[in-house]
C-alpha cells in the first residue's frame, strides 16, 4: 500500500484559507508585518506594487442628486397631483403640494449630504491615526495622551495671555495662581509620562508638548498686543464719526455787532 502523499497548499486554498481562525503571529507572517506596523519605506513600496487600499468612489453632481429626488413613483405620483390642482385652477392645493414636494427633496437631499460629510470625516480621521502610527510609532490612545497633556499645559497658558492688554509680563500674576497653573501642569506631565489612567508617554515626547505650547504661546501673545492695536483703532475711528459736532457759539459776535 502506497503512502499517502502530503497535502500541498496551492495559492488557490492559501487565499481561501480563513485568517481570523489564524494565531496573530502567523497571520503577522503571511502579511509579512509587525505589531509596529509597517515602515514608510515597506509601504512606499506596497503602495507601487498593489496601488492604494481604498474603493474608487463615483461622485455625482451635486445638481443633479438634488434632482434626483423628483424621479420615482412617489413623487411622480405628486406632481401629477401639482399638475391636476393646476389644470382645476385649484390654486390653494396646487401651491400646498408643490411646496411639499420641494421640502421633501430639501430635506432628503441635505441629510444625505450630512451623512455623506460625517462618512468622509471619519475617513479623514482614520487616514490620520495611520499616518501617525507609522511614522512616530503612535496609536491613537498614546495620541489621546498627548493631546490631554496638550490641552492640560497650552490651556493653563492661556490664563497668562487674557488677564493683560499688554505683554502678558506687563502686570506681575500673583503666587496663587503662579502656583495653581505650575502644579497642575507639572501633575499632568507626570500623569503623561507614567501612564495614570492613560498610556505612557517619554519625557521626549512631553518635552516636545511643552515646548510647542511654549512658542504658541508667545505667537499668541503678540497675535493679541496686534488685535488689540486695531480693535483700539477701529474703535477711535468710529466715535470720532459718531460724535456730534457742535457749533461755535456766535452770540458775543452778535452781541458786539447790534452796539
């Protein structure tokens, strides 16, 4: 008795094989990837070989989806009525159904607009996190990190910017609040950078929050000190315009005149 051969797997079972029943190491093998993703240069050159990984979409004018919304049994069946109200010169219920039909295109057509904007934000959204995955070798939770160590330091600076007209130097802030600002950003580095109740950033990485915070700090103090300039300008330029003139007083003139 002739042994049995062993089964080969050909391309075409490989490709109906079923990854999800897969361990994620072999499927991380047959993709030739990594838990870290995979490098700018490996995807350059996937993206040559087998072209973007999106669905072509087909845009339709805008024009004509909006009229789109007047062609079908429904709303034929309306403007056969809009037709008949208009043959009977019944003008109350001509106008009535006409305006009906047209909200209903309105309405319809500006829903599916906003689920068409929402669907393409999302898209946005996620073509973000990737980029930023594989090029800084962050998910979106380290970027939630940065982001609450962002809005935690920039927001506490903002304090300095609106209590002054002037440089934010200009009136000397008071210990308390030297104090309350300091500590609570220095709590929310350290927060970051150990991971409470978040994931872990470097000290690089804070580092970096701090000092973008920093420089918008400063441009958004001379951005102010510029506002206010013109804002004061435009202001002296109206109340000149709407002060009332007055005219001189002619009466000693006339006075001096009559003697």
């Amino acid at each position: 008795m002739k042994p049995a051969k062993p089964s080969v797997l050909t391309p075409a079972s490989d490709a109906k094989e079923d990854l999800k029943s897969l361990p994620l190491s072999e499927v991380e093998k047959k993709l030739e990837s990594s838990p870290d993703g995979l490098t700018q240069a490996e995807a350059q050159k996937r993206l040559v070989q087998y072209g973007p990984n999106e669905v072509a979409e087909q845009k339709t004018n805008p024009l004509l989806k909006f009229l789109g919304y007047f062609w079908g049994p429904i709303p034929w069946m309306i403007e056969v009525a809009v037709i008949l109200s208009g043959v009977v010169r019944h003008w109350p219920d001509f106008f009535i159904i006409l305006f009906l039909l047209a909200a209903n295109a309105v309405v319809g057509f500006w829903e599916e607009r906003q689920a068409g904007n929402a669907i393409a934000a999302l898209k946005a959204k996620l073509a973000i996190n990737a980029r930023a995955h594989r090029v800084f070798h962050l998910d979106h939770l380290h970027l939630q990190t940065l982001s609450f160590l962002l809005l935690s330091v920039a927001g506490h600076l903002t304090i300095f910017l609106t209590r002054t007209r002037g440089p934010f130097w200009s009136i000397r802030p008071a210990k308390i609040l030297l104090v309350a600002v300091f500590g609570t950003q220095a709590m929310a580095t350290l927060i970051a950078v150990y991971g409470l109740f978040m994931p872990a950033i470097s000290w690089g990485w804070a580092f970096f929050v701090w000092g973008y915070a920093l420089v918008w700090f400063l441009v958004s103090d001379r951005v102010k000190l510029l506002a206010y300039r013109i804002f004061d300008l435009v202001k002296a330029g109206s109340e000149l315009e709407t002060k009332p003139k007055t005219s001189p007083d002619l009466t000693p003139q006339i006075a001096k005149a009559t003697l």
